[in-house]
C-alpha cells in the first residue's frame, strides 16, 4: 500500500486538534530518529523494516516513528523528614487512532523520556497486534520507589496523576501497573483521577485492586499469556514441555508468574535471577517453593536447593532450550547474542532484544517470539478490566482466562501464519501485522480538515 500524506503537512495533523489538551506539549512530526542506540532506537528501527514490508511511504513512517502526544511534568515531593525533592514524570501517547491511549506506568530510576516514547509505540502494536481497541501510551517517573516510602510513593503518584489528568481519563489514556508500580499505585491514581471529576472513574486506570473494579486474573495475566505463546512455540517446534529446561530473567510480576506456570506444564525451570543475582538448579528448581522463599527473602538468592551464579547475567548463557527474558530492555544485544544457547526466546519483558540481536538469532536459527505478541495477556486482560469496569459487571476467573488463552492462541496462529507465509521472523510478522491494522485506522480516518 502507498499514501500521499500531503506533502508539507505535519503527519500529526491527521486527526482533530480539538481533542488536544491544553497542557499538552508538541512532539515535532516527521523529525529524523535523534538517537541511534537505545530502546527508541530499536523500536523505530523495527517499525521501518515494517513500513518496507509494507511498501508504505516516508511521511506514514514519519507519523508512528513519532508520539501524538507527551507530556513532561515536575513532581515536587516533601520527603518524609521534610526536604523537598523534584522528580521528573512523563506520558507518551504514541498513537490514538484505534481507540484511547494504553499502557502501564513505570517507577525507575533509569525512566528516561525517549524510553517511555519506545514504550508506547511498543503498546500501540501490542494493542494492535491482540485486537484490543486502544492505541498506546506509556508513563515513567524518574525514581526508585523502593528507596522511598510508601507514603512518599503515594504522595509521588498522586502529584504525577493530578498533572497529567488532562490527557488521561476511560476515554482518552488508560494508565496500568508496570515495573515498580502496583495494584495501589493504581487505586491511587484512580482515586486521585476520581476527586477531581466528582465521583468514582472505575474505567480510568486498570489493574487495580479487585476491591476497587479491579478484574479477577488481571495480576497474572501477563505471565500466564508468556506461558500460552511459550507452550505454543514449543509444541510448533515439536518439543514436549517435560523435556524442556528454562532460564527466567527476573523474577517480579512476570518473570515469577511465567516461571510458575511453566513449571506446571512440566518445565524443568534450572534458572532464575532478580536484581540482585541469579540461582541455578540443573535438575530444575522448585518454583512453588522459590515463590515462598523470596516472599520472605526479598530476593532468589540463597534459596536452599541451588547455587548462586557469580554473574546475574551468566544465566543468559545457560545450555538451556527455553530463555525468557522478563526484566528490561537490551539485555541480548549485538555483543552477547552469540553465547546464548536457548533456541526458543520468549520476550516477557518489552523490548530485551535489540535488533542486531535479532540478526544473530535469526542466522543462528534461534526463534524469538516478539514482546509485542509474548506478554500482551497484560493488556487483554486490562481491556476485560475495563470492559467489566464500564458496564458494571464482572467476570468469573474462568471466564477471563479462558478469554485470554483464546486471544493469546488466536495472535501466536496468525503471527506464526504471516511468518511461516512470507518467510520472515516472528517480530517482524508481528509488527508488520500490527502496523498494517494501526495505519489502515489512521489512514481511513483521513486528514482533518
Ligand atoms: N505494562 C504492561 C505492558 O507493558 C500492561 C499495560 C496495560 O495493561 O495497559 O504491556
């Protein structure tokens, strides 16, 4: 498909700019990529071997290489002893035409603006790619919440959320959990977001506590959807689950979920690391057990039947046949791609591999199933959430996992299909699948005026 997107016109005109928040600041369209390596880096440089594919023009590239919308904003906190300290929050949304923007917040001391900005454009493919109908968004403040406490995070939540309430809202951006936030930060928010319109916003933010509209199932959706595609990609490489050993980078909402799951369909799970190290077990580690160790122990290290690895990253190299990278972004890049054994990747977190990364699985044969497809039960399961949370009832657990497998099922056969058709890699299936439904919403919108 090729499109004349009006030469001279910004690409971010396509759309109505009566929707456009006052408060909001302006992402200069069609601007060539400002950084080469990083998260933002790798993401433009998977959408533009999907524009090729496509046979799209430059301007449509232009227009999703780059955010709709974002926001910067000062958060001024007063510590627990009185001093007072300013983060730095953001909100990207990278593209609304399918529907209000999507995706998580994240607490991190390496939050940076051009990371969130390659994380909402991941969730717009994620989106996309599962047919769920939101476009993609993403938010980060600057700071480790851990290092601060609970009521210094809330304080921060609150502030962040009261800044940026001109672009969120059930119809317009829907912030959920992501690393460092949780089911209260997201009460917070919503309770926050809730006190200044008059009354209760169930549908504004998503993975909240069950109490609070949250969905049954929404806290292991994300890991229990890596584990559907995993089995799926075993069982199409023809390999049984009981004669599989996995390696699980990071053991927090996904990695731990994953690992558990995994484990009950028969994996033989011999390594896991969080932050702080990484253990190993060749006859498999017991994950059950693991779970309740580090829910005491606040790390996988020095759970009784393993041995700590020296090097957290030594894991990546393991002889495994299974590695799920479940932390963050670029942790298999171009200098380390060619010691990883694992055959079958599976991205549980967004973003581990980079692109030259990607070249050397694909020489090498490895199979990588994209981020984009692997861990999208989180934000199908936030749609159920939402879904429930607007009309007011809710589901039984059966109801959305089963909802969840089907979509989960349904994305791995059509990615696979696109793949297997055109001989080209799962990510590039996957996002070219994405980019194609994205564009044809855009595009069929038409310009404005
Ligand atoms: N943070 C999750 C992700 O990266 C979930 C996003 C959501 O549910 O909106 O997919």
């Amino acid at each position: 498909m090729t499109t004349d997107l009006n030469a001279g016109r910004s690409p971010l005109d396509l759309e109505s700019p009566h929707s456009i928040p006052v408060t909001a600041t302006a992402t200069p369209g069609g601007e060539a990529p400002d950084v080469d390596t990083g998260p933002l880096a790798y993401a433009r440089a998977q959408l533009s071997d999907a524009i090729a594919v496509l046979d799209l023009d430059q301007g449509v590239y232009s227009m999703l290489a780059n955010p709709r919308r974002e926001m910067t904003v000062s958060i001024p906190l007063r510590r627990d002893n009185g001093d007072v300290e300013v983060l730095t929050g953001h909100r990207v949304q990278h593209n609304v035409s399918r529907g209000p923007g999507k995706g998580g917040l994240r607490y991190s001391k390496d939050v940076t603006l051009d990371e969130v900005r390659a994380l909402a454009m991941w969730m717009t493919w994620k989106c996309a790619l599962v047919d769920v109908p939101y476009g993609g968004a993403k938010g980060g403040v600057r700071f480790d919440p851990k290092r601060y406490s609970r009521e210094e995070v809330q304080r921060v939540t609150r502030r962040y959320t009261s800044e940026i309430i001109p672009i969120i809202g059930p119809t317009q951006d829907i912030p959920a959990p992501d690393i460092g936030t949780d089911e209260q930060v997201m009460a917070w928010m919503m309770d926050t977001y809730s006190a200044s319109q008059g009354y209760t916003v169930l549908g504004v933010t998503t993975g909240k506590p069950l109490a609070l509209g949250g969905s049954l199932g929404r806290p292991t959706a994300t890991s229990l959807g890596v584990a559907h595609v995993a089995l799926a990609a075993l069982s199409h490489l023809r390999r049984r689950p009981t004669a599989t050993a996995a390696a699980v980078q990071g053991f927090g909402k996904v990695g731990r979920g994953a690992a558990r799951y995994l484990w009950e369909a028969g994996v033989k799970v011999v390594a896991v690391s969080d932050e702080y190290g990484a253990i190993f077990n060749a006859g498999g580690l017991s994950v059950p057990d693991l779970e309740a160790y580090v829910a005491i122990s606040g790390t996988v290290l020095g759970f009784d039947d393993s041995e700590d690895l020296n090097d957290r990253d030594a894991l990546l190299y393991l002889e495994v046949d299974l590695l799920i990278p479940a932390a963050v972004e670029g942790v298999l890049h171009g200098e380390n791609a060619d010691r990883v054994h694992a055959s079958l990747i599976v991205e549980g977190a967004n973003g581990p591999t980079t692109p030259a990364a990607d070249e050397i699985f694909r020489a090498n044969g490895q199979l990588v199933v994209p981020d984009i497809l692997a861990n999208a039960g989180g934000v199908i399961v936030s749609y159920f959430e939402w879904v429930q949370a607007n009309q007011a009832y809710w589901w039984s657990q059966t109801d959305v996992e089963n909802r969840l497998r089907e979509r989960m099922e349904r994305a791995w056969h059509r990615v696979l299909e696109y793949a297997a058709t055109h001989r080209v890699s799962l990510r590039l299936a996957a996002t070219v699948l994405a980019v194609d439904t994205v564009t044809t919403a855009h595009l069929t919108r038409g310009l404005y005026p």
